[in-house]
C-alpha cells in the first residue's frame, strides 16, 4: 500500500512537470540560486526498503511470513533450532546466493555449486548476500592464516621486491611451491614442425624433507598389525583395513608374501613389501588393481589432512599410531633455506609470519620505501583489520584448522571490514562465539559500523549484549524442531521484553552466584606450562568440583586445558570441533544408538542385525538406502523424488515386515528421542543399552529430536549437544569442556548447568573453558587468565571462588560479572 502511494505521488508530480513551460539556460541558473522550501516528493526508487518473505517452509519453517527492515540490524532469536538458520541462511541468503549465480553464463556455472530455489512463495527486496558463518576454516595442513586471508601472497611479494638477496619471484616464498628443474627436446608445430632443446626452472619456497608440512611424521608400527597374526586372521589394525574387502583381494592377490603366515615370520623382502612398496600395477583374478605399502598408503590417506578434520576413530588412530616432531630441517618454518636468507631489515619472511599480527603491523609500518607504497598500505589494511577485530594475537602461520569457531568467524570478516560497497546483506551466524564479554562490546560495535554504511545486517544470536543492540528482533520457536517454525515475535527490543516469549522471558535473566561452593577432593597441579603464549605457568586445578577457565580470546585458556590436561587415561575432553557427517547420518547413528536396537530387532525376529540398516544389507535397491532419488540436471538445481519403491523409508519392503514392540525399523527412526525412551524403557521392545543413550539425549534438552533426522539438518546448538551427550558415555573421573554454550538459547544454558552439576555431584571433576557469565556465576572456582591477549596475556590473574572475583574486580572478566549478577 505504502508503495502504490508512493508510486501514485510520483506520476502525479512526472504530470505536473509536463505542463510546466519549458526553461531557459538563465531560468536554471536562477532557479539553482534560489532555496526551494518544498521537499521533493519521495522517488518511487526509496520505496524498496523492506525484504520480504511469504511463505516460506525450508526445513521446519511454518509458512512465516516477515517484513526486514533494510539498512537495519536485525537480530533472529529463539531456542536452538526453532528455525532460525532455516529462516536466514536456508531462505533469505540461499536464494540471494541463488539469483546472483544466474546471471553468470551456463558455462561458469558449470563451476559453481547448484542451488535450488527455497521452499518459499515470495521473496522481494534482496540484495547482495555475503555469509560469514560459524563453520570452520578448512583444515588442510598447509591452510594457514596468512594463506587464507591473502596476507601470506602480500607479504611474499613484498619480500620478492625488497628482500636481499633477490632470490626470485613470490612463489620462491611459498611453502606450497617445490623447486624444480628440467631440460628435453620439444617438438614446436609452427610452419614445419621442429624439435627445439629448452629447459626450464621454478624456484619454489617449500622444505624439502618435510614437503612445506613443517612437521616429520614417524610411524609406530606395532600400532599397525599383530605381528603374532597372519593378515587372513585379522593381523591389520588400522581403521578400515579388513581382509574382507579390496584390501583383502590384493594383499591375497599380490603374491609378494604368504597371508596365511604371520607378520612376524615374514622375510626381510617381504616386510619391506608389506610396508613399503611403491605404487605397483597387479592383476588380480583378471581385474586391473594399484597395490601400495602400508606406510605410504597411510602417509597418503590420513597424514595429508588435518587432524582435526578426522572422524573420532581415524583420529584416535593417528593419535596413537603417529608421533609428530618438527622438520629439522626447517626448524617448523616449512620453507627451504633459499626462502629464509632472504631478509627485510633484518627479518626473513619465516620471522614475519611468526611475528604476532599487531607487533608484524608495527614493523610494516615502519617500511618506508616508496616504490612498494600500494602494496605496504593494502597489507597494513588487511593487518589492522586483525587488530581492529580483536585477533591481534594471531601469527600468519598460525593453521587455520587450530582456530576455534569464533576465530574462524571472525577471519572470514577480515576482507569486508574496509570494504565500499553499500547495501549488502550481511549474515551473521552468532558472531559472538568464543568472546569474552569485553571482546563483545568490540564486535557490537563493528556490526554497528557495517549497518551505518548502509548496509543490512542480519545476525542469529542468543547473547543478550547484541540482541540488545538491534534495531529489530525477529523472535522463532516456541519450541525446537516440530514445536518450532513459527515468529512469535516481531519488533523493537522493548516489545521483546514485555512480549511474553521464552525469549522475551529469558532476556533479562542474571545468575546469582552460589552461597556455597564445593569442597575440592584433590588436585592437578600444573607447573611450567609454557605452550604458545603461556608464560611458565604454575597452577593447581581442583579436583570434584566445577571449574572454570576465563579470560579474553587468546589469553591462553585452551593451550592451558588441553596442553596440561590431556585428553587419555580418566579425562574426556570435549573440544569445539563441529560435528560431521552426509545426509546418511543422523542421531541414531551418530550416537552408536542404531547398534543396539539393530541387535535388538535381529533377535526378536531370528534374523541378521545388518538388514535394519539403510546403509547395509537392508536398504531399499532402488534409492540404495536414501529415501530419496537425486536426479543431476547440470547446472540447473538436482531435483530430489521420494523414492516409490520404499515410499522414503530407506528400507526392502520384506524388512519392514519384521516388527519390535509392534513397531517396524522406519516407525522406530522416525520417533523422538521422548517417544523412543519410553518404547526401549519398557515391554517387550525393553532395550537398556539403548535407553541409557536415549538418556543422555533428553539430559542435554534434546528430547524433541528425530532419531533418523539427516545431521546436516540439525542447528549448531543441536550438533553441539548431541556430541556432549556423546562423549558423556565415556568414561572418566575428568570432563574438560571447551565453550560448552556456543549454540545454546538462554532457557537452555539453565539445562546445562543441571547438567554440569549432576556430573558433579555422581563425583566427577569438570573443567570448563566458557565466557558466559552464568556459567561462570555458577563454577565453585574460577582461574582468570589475562590481561590481554597474546603476548600481553598466558599469566594467571585470578584464583579463586566467583564470589571472591565480584568483589575484587581486579581484572576484566571480574568487572562483567559483577555488573552481570548486580554486585
């Protein structure tokens, strides 16, 4: 309505201006000296101020309907997985992403990855869509984050021009880059073809022996076989190597050494082949095959990624099969000697990546060489921006995969910072992540300067500091998953507050700190702790009690935990890693819950347990155990079909035939985790290897859960407590919990906390890292490090009880949570 009016306004005004007599050279110039106090009519072009959604049902989205204001910030609350990542990122930003990779030619998008439109009626008013998301940074080994945010490539030109001595081009910087040289005959087709000697040379920056990892690997080999078995009787215990399988085929089919013998038996030939043979072309029963040793097959399979990146149990594999120690060659640099005498005022390239970012900015500023100007002002911009952010403390050779999801988040924001573009949409996915209450003044106040340029700014949040800054609230839920999808709640911040949602309920929610605290029953005393930034660190962390580590990012908390503390004999460590898993996977498999009530369905029908798998000898052999048919149609949008054949339940009809507690394996999958732990609870379904996972699930608030609901579905709160509730089946005197409330609404941080204390109170020692203040108003004791991040931090600033930290507000953390709990 507000736009026909506005529309009408201005033909009328196009009308009137066509009667007006036409004007002369002077009337123009006489009529620009004059002061007009008419205001202009308002263009039909200001009316498109709002985004507009009708309609829309991606996920568990309840056909809502919005209005956005643009140029506005505009924070979406509601519990974790109410729809608030389905609203904003699965339908506002998909479809902008969408739009913008169709106005490229068939040909380019032939390279990009195909998005189909969102499930929604209407969507109007989008602009130009940027996602800094919570996921993390690749962890490729050889990603760090000077290779990640372009700082590395400016750097290395810089030393290209101005180093001496002159060593070559910038790829004679890089760790990714090999030397290498050669020389031949090449034949040139031009006119007559002749063969012409040419030789060529790259001068590339990476070490040689360690191949630009900066570590050398060395390889336990008890960790990879039985020598006292023969490899027919299972001798191999490296994850995935079954004789069972193609493995088995060409370790039988080789015929290098016997498999029937054991390992230990084998020649000195035969164990060389076994581990280390060179890629070798065999035939085997007619089929073409590449056989490869042990060792290099492993060095190629799992030490070329990231640890971090690994699944669990490849993880804790590598962990227990491989010892890594620094390239000394190298000294860690991962560049050839060639690259590092190279130098700057006294600093190779390897010192400046070292260097921490707010201390390398200080030394590029202090370049003063004309002929590099441009590209000295674009790396000092790029290098404020980290300081600007709050991630000053960082090094450029820091690996990307060892940064925590805040980090990660707030890099990727790095390259919009100094941006110029106007009216973007910015989507922010809980950018408050891993930060100090301090640090999250700091980011307020950058999603501020991004809306001030015009820009709108969309953020999923549950901190109460940045909802309190926006200038709309978009509030979804009431509930998670099929309670949720629906907006309970539109407009200003102070509407929130008297609107009545859990939201609204929750908003000006404060811990109180405890009466008492808990008597500690021992300790784990640290002494010397010097791991990255950490200055000889002496500290006793008390045992059988809640515990927790505080202070600013990068002060030193986690290389205080999780390099003191490790994780092994009594102590599970619960990290910020995200989950993965493809759409396969879902919570009952995850969680190892599928195990047993396979084994449960096998036996109450005299049957194998492997046909009430989807992803085994049960699955439907049309859609192979996917419900769905995904049909490739180039670069347009896959379209995906629900399976006829299984109708989408994944499984042959004749499985389905076979029942536990009167419920087939598709009914089973598809119940809550509240339906499910009442089904397995009792009767003849009664499970309790499955009732005791089930219980851990509804202990973390996840109750409302599917059990067969595709992972990639579930929200980052979601993810985040579905692995705690998988590690809580672990055994151990010692829980570490690294930001255990990342993802979490305010109505379920109060879960937690019940949660944090039962463990407690059955006798457990838990340590966690966190900086939520309600976290911290509830610990019995809190160790502080500070004061700043970086080199300006690794020291302990306080120890002691929350209530001793109120009252001395002696340092950062003990100022906020005094204003928090209204001390």
């Amino acid at each position: 309505m507000y736009c026909s009016k506005l529309v009408g306004s201005s033909q009328a005004s196009l009308a009137e201006t066509a009667k007006r007599p036409r004007l002369t050279r002077g009337d123009t110039m006489s009529l620009a000296t004059r002061t007009d106090t008419q205001s202009p009519a308002p263009h039909v072009a200001d009316s498109h101020d709002l985004i507009r959604v009708q309609g829309a049902r991606v996920n568990n989205l309840k056909d809502v309907s919005i209005e956005i204001p643009k140029r506005r910030l505009t924070v979406f609350t509601g519990v974790s997985g109410s729809g608030k990542s389905s609203l904003v990122f699965g339908t506002i930003a998909a479809e902008s992403q969408r739009m913008i990779n169709e106005t490229y030619s068939a040909f380019v998008q032939g390279f990009m990855p195909t998005l189909a439109r969102p499930d929604v009626d209407v969507l109007d008013g989008l602009t130009t869509a940027i996602l800094v998301d919570q996921e993390r940074m690749g962890a490729n080994v050889r990603s760090t984050v000077g290779t990640a945010t372009d700082a590395n490539a400016m750097l290395r030109i810089l030393f290209s021009r101005l180093g001496r001595p002159h060593i070559g081009s910038p790829q004679a910087f890089s760790f990714n880059v090999a030397s290498a040289h050669g020389a031949g005959a090449v034949t040139v087709e031009r006119g007559s073809s002749k063969a012409v000697r040419q030789s060529f040379s790259i001068t590339g920056g990476m070490c040689p022996r360690c191949e630009g990892m900066g570590t050398m690997s060395d390889i336990d080999l008890s960790a990879l076989y039985d020598d006292s078995k023969s490899l027919d009787e299972g001798a191999l215990t490296i994850p995935g190597y079954s004789m069972d399988g193609w493995y088995g085929r060409i370790f039988r089919g080789c015929g290098w050494f016997d498999p029937d013998k054991p390992i230990r038996e084998y020649t000195r030939k035969e164990l060389h082949d076994l581990l280390y043979k060179e890629t070798t072309k065999i035939k085997v029963d007619g089929i073409n095959l590449t056989y490869l040793g042990l060792i290099p097959q492993i060095q190629k399979s799992f030490l070329s990624k990231d640890v971090d990146a690994m699944q669990p149990h490849i993880r804790a594999f590598v962990e227990r099969a491989v010892t890594f120690a620094t390239c000394p060659e190298c000294g860690g640099t991962r560049l050839n000697e060639g690259a590092r005498s190279s130098r700057i005022a006294g600093l190779n390239i390897a010192d400046a990546c070292a260097m921490q970012i707010s201390d390398l900015a200080a030394w590029v500023r202090g370049l003063d060489e004309p002929s590099v100007a441009p590209l000295r002002g674009a790396l000092l911009r790029t290098l404020d921006s980290f300081v600007e952010i709050g991630l000053g403390y960082l090094s450029l050779d820091r690996p990307s995969g060892t940064l925590s999801g805040g980090e990660s988040q707030r890099v990727k924001m790095i390259r919009h910072l100094g941006s110029s573009l106007t009216d973007i949409t910015y989507v922010f996915d809980e950018p408050t992540i891993g930060l100090h209450p301090h640090d999250i003044q700091r980011m307020n106040e950058l999603l501020l300067q991004l809306r001030d340029k015009g820009n709108t700014v969309l953020v999923v949040e549950h901190k109460p500091e940045t909802i309190q800054i926006a200038d709309h609230v978009v509030d979804l839920g009431p509930g998670a998953g099929t309670a949720g999808g629906t907006v309970c709640f539109e407009g200003t911040v102070e509407g929130l507050r008297a609107s009545g949602t859990l939201t609204g309920r929750h908003l000006e929610d404060r811990a109180t700190l405890k009466d008492t605290v808990r008597t500690p029953t021992g300790k784990v005393e640290i002494r010397g702790a010097s791991a990255h930034n950490l200055k000889d660190v002496d500290v006793d962390i008390p045992l059988g009690v809640l515990v927790v580590v505080t202070g600013v990012a990068g002060s030193g908390k986690s290389s205080l935990v999780h390099g003191s503390v490790p994780a092994g004999a009594g102590v599970v460590s619960i990290d910020q890693g995200a989950i993965r898993g493809s759409r396969r996977s879902n919570p009952a498999t995850y969680t190892g819950l599928l195990d047993p009530i396979r084994k449960a369905f096998g036996q109450a029908n005299g049957v194998k347990p492997a046909l009430f798998s989807s992803n085994s000898e049960g699955a439907c052999p049309t859609c192979n155990g996917a419900g769905v048919i995904y049909t490739d149609l180039g670069v347009m949008a896959g379209v995906a079909t629900i399976c006829e054949v299984c109708e989408g339940k994944r499984f042959q009809a004749s499985v389905l035939e076979y029942h536990l507690g009167g419920r087939d394996i598709s009914e089973v999958l598809a119940m809550s985790v509240t339906e499910a732990l009442e089904f397995f609870g009792a009767g003849e379904a009664r499970t309790p290897a499955a009732h005791a996972i089930l219980d851990r699930l509804a202990d973390v608030g996840l109750g409302y859960l599917s059990l067969g609901q595709p992972l990639p579905t579930l929200s980052g709160g979601e993810r985040q407590r579905l692995k705690l509730a998988t590690h809580l089946a672990e055994k151990g005197g010692v829980y570490v919990l690294d930001e255990p409330t990342a993802g979490l609404h305010l109505a379920d941080v109060e879960l937690l906390l019940g949660l944090l204390d039962r463990l407690v109170d059955s006798g457990k020692s838990v340590i966690v890292i966190a900086h939520h203040q309600a976290v911290m108003a509830h610990a019995d004791w809190i160790i502080d490090l500070g004061p700043g991040a970086g080199h300006e931090g690794g020291r302990i600033v306080f120890e002691g009880t929350p209530a001793d930290l109120v009252a001395a507000r002696s340092t950062l953390t003990g100022a906020h949570l005094a204003a928090y709990v209204g001390a």
